[in-house]
C-alpha cells in the first residue's frame, strides 16, 4: 500500500531544486548546466550553506531542523542487523559518467537489488569524506552511498564504508572509478570513469552482515523514510586514492544526528538558545493563536547615559542573537512559531 509516510517523502523530495542524495532519480532529474557539464548543488558543508543552516537555504529543508528521523547516525548494538540479504544484480560497463557536483563526486551506474520482497533501481553512487555513519563511534575516512530508487518511488541506500590499509590494497572497483578522477576537478565537470566491474562489490554485499535502520537523506532537503543498509566491515583503501578523492571532494558529511525518534539536535539546541537569549515564550512573547505577535513585552532597559558630558565610554555590541538587538516584533513572531530568529548576515 502506498503509505502517508511515503506521500510525505515524494511531495518533499519532489519541490527541491538542489543536487542532493537523490539526484537521478525521478524525485530529482539530473540537470545539465550545458554540454559536458552538470548543475552543482546550492548547499555545502562550510559557513552559511553548512548543515547548521540548510534550513535556512529553502522552506522545504525544514526537517534538516526538526526531523525526528534523520540520518547519518551511530551504528552501535541497538541499531539491528538485516535479517535477509540483499540480491544485488549491477550492470559491468566499460566505462561510466563521473560527474562533479560540487558537494560530492558521483557515479551514474545502472542495476538491480532486491530487499524485502522489493525491486530497487540503482541510479547512482556517490562518495562522502570522511564517512558519514560512524560504526561503534569510530569515524572512517570515506563511505559510498548506493543510492537506488523503487517503482512507488521509496528509497534504498546501500553505504560501504572505507578504512585506509597498511599493505596499499584498495578495492578494484575505486581504482576503476578513480582512473580519470583529475578531469573532474573543477565542480561542474563532466569526465569518465575505467572499466567498472562490480563482481566484488556485489559479493560482500551478499555474504557479510548489513546494519539496517529508517532514516533520512544525509543532504537538503533532508526528507526522511530511507532505508539503509550498511556495511558492517569497512572496505579497503589505500592512502594514495584516498588523497586524489580527498583533494577535491575537500569535506562532505553532515554531522552524526541524534538517535531516531528523539529531538532533533538544532531544535533542542533552538529551545536552549531562547531560554538563553531571555527571549523564551513565557517570558517575552505573547503568542496569538495564528502564532502571530505584534507587541512583544521585552524586558525594560536601563537608559543610556550622555557619553559626552559624563565621559563613559558606549558599552560595545553584545552580538546579533543577544535579546537586545534583535527585532523585537520578527523575533517573537519566529518565536511563537517554534523558531528561533537568524540574522540576515546568515542568510
């Protein structure tokens, strides 16, 4: 049956314009900027565009703020084990797109896996340094994300995770990908992998043990109802291939959220910064039932004393987010609606 969940999840992923997780499935098209390059994404992972303010990018990033389901995640011995293994059938090619977007390096590779009695399209895969997930806490310097669509438009991920090696070895299948890695430099590139054979891949796949949860995409518009399946034992990866992947992709992994079904960590953090900032509703905002406030009541003032005839010096800005100077009237109308005022300078 098609479920409100996956509903939810199809209409999210749908009104997004960014290149994220899901690019080149049906819920988000590849788009070609102009022959030989594609469309790099509108998010990143440093400063004003970093995961701490996705939310603020687009209305529709606003799970990445208050999810209650997101990914990645920790995976510790109260995340279960697949019960059944994956039939995974990926199609060997003599070579494959390898594209730039900007935020990640990406794989436009075909096949089939089949979970849970359901049929899964693989529409690309794509790299993440360091990882994303963490096993056991422990971080690792790269992981893959399988990233494969099924015909009512649900979301499977397959994620390897990659561990450097002391005796140089890496798997076949990276170095493959990585053969003409240096024509993808500059985001926005177009270039060629080699030959890609995934006989290798698709045994472990098959044969070793798989961490399965629900969650989210790990990008905008962070929607949620993925299912992941994750490689419980780290790939092999040698130091040189490592540093070709690292020097363009530079850093790509949002931060380890919060366990599944708990608040969200930016909405916790939120509660906490308005308490902080004496702008919490009991005290400072009178909200209306439409959550609107005109007048909110902030807390009186001591004047402020003529420097020029009694010498003191004008105390210096106390920061944006201080109570004081932020708008009032925006602040609490924000406020009444669960949020927490940004400053245009974030924006």
């Amino acid at each position: 049956m098609f479920s409100f969940t996956r509903l939810v999840l199809l209409v999210t992923l749908a009104v997004s314009a960014s290149a994220s997780c899901i690019h080149n499935t049906s819920l988000m098209r590849r788009q070609i900027a102009e022959e030989g390059t594609v469309e790099v994404s509108t998010f990143g992972y440093t400063g004003s565009k970093g995961p701490l303010l996705w939310a603020t990018l687009e209305a529709e990033n606003e799970l990445c703020r208050t999810g209650k389901v997101q990914s990645p995640i920790n995976l510790d011995d109260t995340i279960s084990k697949a019960t059944e293994a994956p039939v995974v059938a990926f199609n060997n090619v003599e070579e494959a797109e390898f594209e730039n977007l900007g935020t990640t390096l990406e794989v436009l590779a075909t096949g089939v896996t089949t979970f849970a009695g359901k049929e899964f399209t693989l529409a690309q895969f794509h790299m993440h340094t360091p990882s994303e997930h963490r096993i056991a806490e422990e971080y690792f310097p790269l992981e893959i994300h399988m990233v494969h669509e099924a015909a009512d438009g649900s979301i499977a991920v397959i994620a390897l995770p990659f561990q450097l090696t002391e005796d140089n070895s890496t798997l076949e299948l990276l170095t493959a990908v990585t053969e003409n890695i240096e024509a993808i430099r500059v985001p926005g590139t177009v270039g060629r992998t080699g030959a890609l054979d995934f006989t290798e891949i698709t045994e472990i796949i098959q044969t070793t043990p798989l961490f399965q949860y629900t969650g989210s995409l790990t990008t905008p518009p962070c929607a949620e109802g993925l299912t992941f399946l994750v490689l419980e034992q780290p790939l092999p990866l040698n130091v040189a291939t490592y540093n070709k992947i690292k020097s363009i992709i530079k850093f790509n992994a949002r931060y380890t959220q919060n366990t599944s079904g708990q608040d969200n960590f930016l909405a916790a953090a939120t509660v906490f910064a308005n308490e902080q900032d004496g702008v919490s509703q009991s005290q400072s905002c009178d909200c209306g039932p439409g959550g609107e406030n005109p007048a909110p009541t902030s807390p009186a003032q001591p004047p402020v004393e003529d420097k020029a005839t009694t010498g003191a010096h004008e105390p210096a800005p106390t920061g944006a987010n201080n109570h004081e100077n932020i708008p009032a009237a925006e602040a609490c109308a924000m406020q009444c609606k669960g949020k927490r005022w940004v400053p245009d300078a974030f924006l």
